[in-house]
C-alpha cells in the first residue's frame, strides 16, 4: 500500500463511525459457487469468525419485464472481536471497521486479505475503488456543546450561495419529507427571513410535540409486541435526538405547486407512503425527477405506518405506480446514487411482493406471532449475526416496517389480528 506524502490532520477524537472501503471487479462465479476455504485459511488469524448470506437481488429489467435475478452468497469474516469486517462476493471484496484507527492502520488491515484475493482468484481488473465514512458528529466530543450548530453547517452549506451574493438571511429550504435526516438541519440554515417549506402532511407532523409525539409512538410500538425496557433506550434513536428544534418558520408546499429558482421550475408531486406527506421535485423541461426517499437505488426506503393512514405500504405502492410513467432520464434520490426511474419502481414494487409473502409463510409456520416476533425471522440486509444482536435503532425501523407489511395484508384479506392483553397478534388466512 503506499501513502500520501502530504501532511494530513490525525484527530484525537475522530468522528468517523464506520469506514467501508470495497472494490468491485467483473463477476467471478466461482466465488459464488464454491466454499472460499483457501481464502479463509490465508485470513483466519486476522479474522477467525466466518459466516454465510444469500442476498436476493433486485429482478433485472429486460424489454420492460423483471427478470428474477439468482441469490448471491455473501461471504462473512469477523475479527474476534467484531470490529473488522470482511465481505466477499462474486462481484466485490470489502472491508469495514467500526473502530477506526487512522488509514494506515487500515490499508494494513486490508492489505493481506486484498493481496490473497487478487492471488487466488486473478481479478481481470477493478471496475471501482470506494472509500465510504460515515461520521457522527457530537458537540460534546469536540468541546463544541456551547456552539450553535447553525455557526458549525450554515458556511458549508451556504459556501456555493455565498459566491453567487445570495443573502444568508434570504435562504428558503424546500423539504421531501419529514425525517430528521432531511429536516434536523432545516431551522438552522433557513434564513432569518427564509421559510422551510414542506407539504402539509409532514408539517402537521413536525409541528407537533415532541414528547406527546413520542409518547404516542411508543405506546404504539408497545402494542406491537416491542418490548418496554428496549423502548426505554431507544432515547438514542436518530429519528428522536436528530429531530429539528421547534421552530415557526414551515410553510406548506401544496400538490402540484412550483417552486422557481436559478432558472428552473420545480412541480411538487405528492407521492404518500414513506412520510405521509413525501414529495418529488418534478423538473418536467429536463426531465430531472428528485425522489426523495420515494425511489432509492441502492437500499429500499423503510415504510413504517403512521397515525391517520390505514395502510402505509398501499399509500407507497400506490405512489410508485403514479411516478413510474413520468418521463424521467434521470432520477436524483436523496440517498447515494442516481438512476433510470421505471424499472427501479417495478424492483422496489417486486420487493415488497417478496416481503409480502415471505411475511405470510411466517405467519404461516409461526401462528400468533406479534409483529416484534415476525420481524425476528423476516430477511434484513443489517450487519448482525442474530435478531438478538440488532442494534436498537435498526430493530425499531425493522419492526415498523413489518407492522406496515402486516397492515396490508390485513387490507388484502391475508390475515386476520387479533388483540390480546393490549398486544396485536396475528395469524395468516
């Protein structure tokens, strides 16, 4: 491995939570069909623990029909003590630590195992190198409590605007939704004579109080089979403690209003089922169509139910079938990369009909289950040997995505919940 020569920073608290690096190469089947035992001779002293996934992918989208696609073994090694993690498929090798100790370390780290790989099976070349961080940033940790975030974000954010002579106290902020990973930041760079604008829906949402709000989702959650003294630590949970501070500066975004600005008009389409109130940005003369969280590429958005809608998972169903037929070259998500809108929408619609019937089998071979015991035995993509070994935030997401899958088949007559002692159980029909 070689290294820069340029000095670089070395933080004493570094923020870095995750670090992932992955490369990619053209598909080798033999990695998929056959025990990497050679492979793990050379890396068991580094990384002792071994385990196996079949991942289902997405059908593949030929002359305008899904093609199912083969299930691809996903090869596991752990460090001992969990902190390294190696991923080995036919398509790519990866590692990942949630320790991370500087990259030096790191390319060490990586440097026997990607040396063994290229040695045993001869990639032809790499098709993409990736270096992910995914970084937590606590004012506490870095001495900053007493700072504003506004005086921490607003100058990156505002850094290209500020070039272009836009007056900071000018800034509006337009939202697709309510989530706090796309509204926690909102009130601090919205300008002192901006708006936050966001559809009715979520602003109800996020107008709303805190501790009432959360109180709600907790006794609901409760009622679902989660267990009480989990909930009692979920504090921690991002859709909580990233919340946006209160604020009076939401506006509502109504169906089919245009926003104007740098020269291109933007048509909100609402587009139910993530959030109540989710919406997409239509530029319709380029068409450029922002999702949101409504299409994504790489993940599935979470579909979790919400007060007032009966059936979550229609609502998005529903609403991918009314963006499919727009004219899109391009779909801009609020997550990782971009991609061709259609046969997307027809993989995330036949997703959920996996789910769905998975969910049903379930319920099939475990009658009664609450949706806290199905979600235990439903297929996630999470890094964790066990249900057990979730992390609280992921189980919490995990299970409200079942309860939504439970509520729809309910609406479609394929199960019957009943409540015992306060808690919903259900039983497939």
């Amino acid at each position: 491995m070689l290294f820069s020569d340029r000095p670089r920073t070395h933080y004493e608290k570094p923020l870095a939570h995750e670090v992932i690096c992955q490369l990619r190469f053209p598909t080798i089947l033999t990695i998929n069909n056959t025990e990497p035992a050679d492979f793990q001779e050379a890396v068991r002293e580094d990384f002792p623990q071994y385990a196996r996934r079949q991942d289902q992918l997405p059908p593949r989208v030929v002359n305008g029909k899904p093609e199912p696609q083969a299930p691809v073994t996903n090869y596991h090694f752990l460090s001992q003590d969990g902190r390294w993690k190696l991923n080995l498929t036919r398509d790519f090798i990866a590692l990942s630590t949630l320790s991370y100790p500087g990259w030096e370390e790191f390319a060490r780290m990586l440097d026997k195992p990607l040396a063994t790989f290229i040695q045993l099976y001869k990639p032809a070349y790499f098709q993409r190198v990736g270096l992910r961080y995914l970084n937590i940033v606590s004012r506490n940790a870095l001495g900053l409590e007493d700072t504003p975030w506004r005086e921490l974000f607003t100058p990156p954010y505002l850094g290209v605007l500020a070039e272009l002579d836009v007056d900071p106290r000018d800034v509006d902020v337009a939202l697709t939704h309510l989530h706090s990973d796309h509204s926690g930041l909102a009130p601090e760079v919205v300008g002192e004579t901006g708006w936050i604008y966001v559809s009715g829906p979520d602003r109800a949402y996020l107008e709303q109080p805190e501790e009432a709000k959360w109180a709600h989702t907790d006794a609901f959650y409760i009622s679902e089979g989660f267990p009480p003294e989990l909930l009692a630590q979920n504090r921690a949970n991002p859709a909580r403690a990233l919340a946006p501070v209160p604020t009076g500066r939401y506006r509502t975004l109504e169906p089919g209003a245009v926003l104007e600005a740098g020269g291109r008009r933007l048509t909100c389409l609402p587009a139910p089922g993530h959030t109540p109130g989710q919406l997409c940005f239509w530029d319709e003369s380029d068409g450029i169509l922002f999702t949101g969280d409504h299409v994504l590429f790489d993940i599935s958005p979470n579909i979790t139910p919400w007060n007032g809608m009966e059936d979550a998972l229609g609502c998005y169903l529903d609403s991918l079938r009314a963006v499919r037929g727009l004219p899109a070259r391009l779909a801009l998500p609020g997550h990782r990369r971009p991609g061709t809108l259609a046969p997307r929408v027809d993989a995330l619609l036949e997703h959920h009909a996996r789910r769905l019937d998975e969910l049903t089998a379930i319920l099939r071979a475990r009658p009664g289950s609450t949706a806290y015991e199905a979600a235990a035995h439903m297929t996630w993509n999470i890094r964790s040997r066990s249900w057990d070994d979730f992390p609280l935030a992921q189980k919490w997401f995990a299970v409200g995505e079942c309860i939504a899958h439970l509520d729809h088949l309910r609406r479609q007559g394929r199960l019957q919940r009943e409540q015992q002692d306060g808690v919903w159980h259900a039983w497939a029909l």
